[in-house]
C-alpha cells in the first residue's frame, strides 16, 4: 500500500511505501529548485529516509593499547562466545565511544588528537554501524538524498490526547548509519543556545558561562558557516523586507542570523558548509575529520571500524559499577570489543539509539525491560524520556509571478529563511522554517512555513521503548499528550497565518493551501483537530538521558555533570568508566536547530573523557590547543561567541570537502 503524510518534516511531504510489516521505507521529496511541478515521475529525484537522532550515526570510538588475543570473549547469560574485534593489530581498547554521529566524530577527533598531542600511550577506534563517509553526498541541494540506505524505521504510538493513535507517521531511523550520522547527510543549519539557554546550561552543569562558552567556541571554529543565499535570492529578499515592514519583524545585518536565535526577526539561515555559488554549496560534516581516507587530517592514535552493529554494553557481574565490554556485530558477525585494565566507553549513538542501546543492556524502566525479557541491571525510570521539536506545516501557492521571472531555488539547500515569533500570552518564541517545496510536499509548488514547538513539556514528550532485547527489532516511540502543546501549536499556526495573509497582500503569495481554506481558523477545536492530524516531528529528539547536577534536570537527570551514567535517575554513585554524550544528553531542548549545541556538549565530554583517561594513567592533563585558542578567542572577544567562515575553520577541510563534492559529481 502506499500513502501520504502531511506534515512539516522540514517542510515536505512524506510518502510512504509499505514493503513489508517492518520494513518502510519513507521518499522524501525534492524542494522545487531541484524538481518541479512539471517534472515527470522518471525525473523527479526521490530519496530514501533514515535518521540518526538529530543526530548521531551508530559507532564506536575506543581508545587502547596494544595487544593480540585469540581468544572467544564470553557474552551473554547464555554463555555464548564471540571472537575479539581486531583493528590493526589491538584488540583490547581504553576508551570505547558507540556512535559516529555529529558528537561521536567530534569526540573521536578531538580525544584523538589530544592522546597524540600529549603524546599518551593510547590508540584510538572509531567503530560505527555503516559505511565510511565516502557514500556520503556532501552536495547541500541533495541532503537528503541517503537518509534511508542504513537504518531502521521506527513507529509512532500516542496516548492521552483522546484518540490513543498510532503510527500517524512512521519514526524515521536512530542512528543514521555511516560516519558522520545526520552529519553527512543533512542540512546543517547552524543556530547558537539563545543567551538566556546558556545560562541556563551552565547553571545545570555546575559551569561558568565563560566555561560553557569555551566548550562552545571550540566547536564552532571546527565547522564553518555560510548564508542560506549567499547573495541573497530577490524573493526572499522581498519576503524579509515584507514581514519587517508589515508585520513588525526586525532585520539582522547582512539578513543573516550569525547563529544567534533573535526574538520577532526574520533572516537568512546560517548553513555548516562551503559555497560553490549562490545556489550550490557542500556541507561541513564531522565525519570529514575522522575518515580512514583522510590520514593528513585524522589523529595518528585513532583507528577506524565500519560496519559494527551494537547490541549491548556488559557490566561486571555483580559490581553494575563497572562496564567491562561491548557486545556487537561486525557485518552481521556476532563479536565483543574487549576493553583494557581500566578502559572505559562513552555511549553516543544518538537520543533514540542510547535508550535502545542501554536497555538492552538492563539500563531502563523495570517494567519495560521485563516485559521484553531483560532482567534489569540498573533500574532507570528517565532512560529513554525525551521531547522533540514537533511542527507543522502552513502552505501557501506561488505568486502569479516570481520577482525576477524564476522560482526562486532557496539557496544552497532549498531552505532559505528564519523565523522567529514571540508568542501572546506564552513565555516562549516560535520559530519556523520558510521556503519553496514541490512534489510530492503537494501536488503543486508552495510556499511554506512550519512553526514548530520549541519549548516542548519536559515531563510528557516521548518514551523509547525497545520491543525486544535485538538489535535488529526498531525501538517504538510513544507520544504522550500535552495541554501546552496544543496551546503552541493553535497560536504558532495563526501566527504564522496572519505573516502569510501579509505577504499575500504583497503579491507574494497566492491563496491558502493548508490549513485548508474550509477550516475555520477561530475555531479552536476544528483547527486543532487538522493540526493534530498533519504535525510532525522536526527530527530534534533529544533528552532521552539527560545530563546535570542533581536536582537541576527537570524530570530528573540519567547523566552527571561529568557525563557519567548515574546508577539511577538523580542518584548520587555513577558508573565510573560510562559515559554518555549526543543529543541524548541535552538537559532541555534550545529553542532552534541543536546540532552546534550537540557539537558543544560533545567538547565537554570529550575534555572530562580526555581528563578520566589521564588521571587513571597518573598523567596530568592539560588543557588542550583547542580549548587555549577557544578562551583567548573568548576574551579577545570581550566573551562573545563568533561564528567562523569557510578557512578560518581549524582544521580547514575545504579542500577534503570539494574531493568528497567532485567524486560524487562524478559517479
């Protein structure tokens, strides 16, 4: 069967092929600039979907010593046995990371850097889920071209909003199989905490602000940034100059968000990437840093594995405290990473992949581990409970003519414009994405806006729920009801309603496409009722086991402060030698796209990663070149966070982007 679902996944519609029970595979549409409404079926460029969590590809990051064994490790209450992972030459590793995503490659590349920096007598492996980034498509236009080769598709239940339905639309995949995660594979637009979340953040952490702001600058001189249109594209021009004049929007210098969330403004998105022209563009992706076929930029100490599923992270018997070794497959055979005397993991597999991971490892709510047959090792209610970004899509048809004669093509990824709204009543802004979207989004060309939720109810949101102790079953989420929610959602979409009807009167737009012109927008009850049929999520899950100081983390924290899993939610002893790190570890969502948060959050692990592993050697560590520059960055600065331009990246890997560009141009 197939079918369709409106929603605002980024403005576009997604259509639905059933293969089989399980097995789903989701095509995304191409923007407009890409395909038209006039392509035929044969020219339009579909794309298969899957999503690593915001964020995060499947892998493993390992520091190690050297070392040769033969011998089959035991796994499992079964006693069944698997052969030791070897990657040349070492089979025993000091620091295991699971997962290569937008914090894992990070991480890896960082601690690798640092181990041969300090000159530590360390290796380092990287081990992820799905290929190398070489099939990764750096092109901006084609984000989404390779969102459903790796993964799994996982299913949608809600409860408590008085339908009980399911599976409105199917949950694309947790861990974005292939170096780099939604790194190599999506937009990239690039926002910056607002200053109040930054606080915030630092104040969960125990940290100063200038601390957090370290963290923050250091990942921000590894990606650069660019302007959705570098140029600027006449009809978004117009459309910026329109709401500033007729609805009260400010303007930014340069039309351009510098990475800063702005209240009641309108601008050019900011882009992780490079330009080609004003239209074409290549994505910055961390997955560039650690790639086997970049050996100039990639650390000497660190190694890397592919193709590595993980089913389960093993604690001690009888001591939970301490985790000896990782359970996995490597091309579908069953095989255990050994850790050295000491060694230690950071679990970093996404907000989705995380949960499922730690409970199939016993880390999680009793009462779900059980009823899939796992006896609990570490009784965790919080692991798994998470919010997202939740939007909807508001459509308008094209103006009778575009300025200039063209459709405009949105830039160098067919998203072009943000919007930020404050909101009546509420103490939160709105914000929302604005560009041009084809087929399938509809069956013509539109203009789209999607406002989305951007303070989401800590304590409903969603629960990941493994449906059994197999990695090769998808986890479930389940949904549950907000009354906040829904008051969100009823004064985003008149908001962004009345912004569309002013650019309607500018000749911009033409007549309402969705919500449908037969909905009475005053009705409450009818405009939520279309809404909660047509949201959906923004793909920003996170949360799902949150990080902080005790008492700090609302509805309780699965991490500490150091990024070490607790024994249980807001229970003081951790488990030494665990840590966790991606969007998972967000103690709340920041209002706009979190993947540079991720990237932050991702440094300060890695330097309490970096510090554990020395101090458990004897060795002081020191702060590393990274977090110097960052600091003297910060005070040069009078403590303001600056967005870096294509070169001034540190490393500079313009040019390994523009091989991966041309390589795929080429096939």
């Amino acid at each position: 069967m197939r079918g369709r679902v409106f929603g605002a996944g980024r403005s576009l519609l997604w259509s639905l092929s059933f293969e089989k029970q399980r097995d789903v595979v989701l095509s995304r549409c191409t923007f407009s600039s890409y395909t038209s409404a006039s392509s035929s079926a044969s020219e339009k460029k579909w794309a298969s979907w899957s999503l690593g969590a915001l964020c995060a590809g499947l892998g493993t990051f390992v520091w190690g010593a050297s070392g040769k064994s033969e011998c089959a490790i035991p796994i499992g209450e079964n006693g069944a046995t698997a052969p030791a992972v070897q990657v040349d030459g070492c089979d025993t590793f000091d620091h295991v990371i699971l997962g290569g995503g937008t914090a894992g490659c990070v991480i890896a590349y960082l601690l690798g850097k640092w181990v041969d920096d300090q000159k530590i007598n360390a290796n380092v492996l990287l081990v992820d889920g799905g290929p190398g980034f070489e099939k990764a498509n750096p092109d901006l236009l084609a984000w989404y071209d390779m969102w459903g080769e790796f993964g799994k598709v996982h299913e949608s239940q809600y409860a408590g909003d008085g339908t009980n339905r399911t599976s409105v639309y199917p949950i694309t995949p947790s861990d974005h199989r292939g170096l780099g995660g939604c790194g190599a594979h999506d937009t990239r637009i690039y926002y910056l905490p607002s200053e109040k979340e930054q606080h915030e953040y630092a104040k969960t952490f125990g940290w100063s602000l200038g601390e957090l702001r370290e963290y923050m600058q250091t990942a921000m001189n590894l990606e650069p940034a660019i302007k959705a249109c570098p140029h600027g594209e006449d009809y978004f021009d117009l459309v910026i100059k329109e709401l500033s004049e007729r609805s009260g929007l400010k303007r930014l210098p340069d039309d351009r968000f510098y990475g800063n969330v702005v209240a009641d403004s309108v601008a050019y998105f900011d882009v992780g990437g490079y330009a080609l022209s004003n239209t074409r563009g290549i994505r910055w992706s961390p997955a560039m840093l650690v790639n086997s076929a970049d050996d100039s930029i990639r650390p000497k100490s660190l190694k890397v594995l592919t193709g590595a599923e993980i089913e389960a992270i093993d604690f001690r018997k009888g001591d939970p405290t301490v985790v000896e070794g990782v359970r996995t497959k490597v091309d579908g055979e069953p095989k255990h990473i050994r850790l050295a005397d000491k060694g230690s993991v950071t679990l970093c597999a996404g907000s989705i992949g995380n949960s499922a991971i730690l409970q199939r490892s016993g880390v999680g709510d009793p009462q779900t581990l059980r009823q899939v047959g796992i006896e609990p090792v570490l009784p965790h209610p919080e692991v798994g409970h998470g919010v997202d970004h939740e939007e909807i899509a508001v459509q308008y048809a094209p103006p009778a003519k575009w300025p200039g004669g063209t459709m405009p093509a949105g830039g160098v990824m067919g998203w072009a414009l943000g919007i930020f709204k404050s909101l009546p009543g509420l103490e939160q802004i709105m914000q929302a994405h604005f560009s041009i979207a084809g087929p399938p989004y509809d069956d013509e060309v539109t203009v789209v806006g999607t406002p989305n939720n951007t303070k989401p109810d800590q304590h409903k949101g969603y629960r990941v729920q493994i449906q059994s102790p197999s990695s090769d079953e998808a986890a479930v989420l389940k949904y549950e009801y907000s009354s906040h929610e829904r008051e969100v959602f009823l004064k985003g979409l008149r908001e962004m309603v009345g912004m569309f009807e002013k650019l309607k009167e500018a000749g911009l737009v033409g007549e309402r496409v969705a919500p449908p012109r037969d909905i009475d927008l005053d009705d409450d009850n009818a405009l939520w009722s279309w809404i909660h049929d047509n949201k959906h999520t923004a793909y920003h899950w996170l949360g799902t086991c949150k990080a902080g100081l005790r008492g700090k983390v609302t509805p309780g924290s699965v991490v500490d402060e150091t990024f070490r899993l607790r024994t249980g939610t807001d229970q003081e002893k951790v488990v030494d030698n665990l840590f966790l790190s991606s969007a998972a570890v967000l103690p709340f969502p920041p209002t706009a796209n979190p993947h540079i948060t991720i990237q932050s959050f991702a440094v300060a692990e890695a330097w309490q990663a970096f510090q554990h592993m020395a101090k458990i050697r004897g060795i002081h560590a020191q702060l590393p070149q990274e977090l110097q520059t960052a600091r003297s960055q910060l005070k040069s600065d009078k403590g303001q966070l600056r967005v870096r331009g294509p070169g001034e990246e540190k490393p500079n890997i313009g040019q390994v982007a523009k091989r991966y560009f041309d390589m795929h141009q080429q096939q």
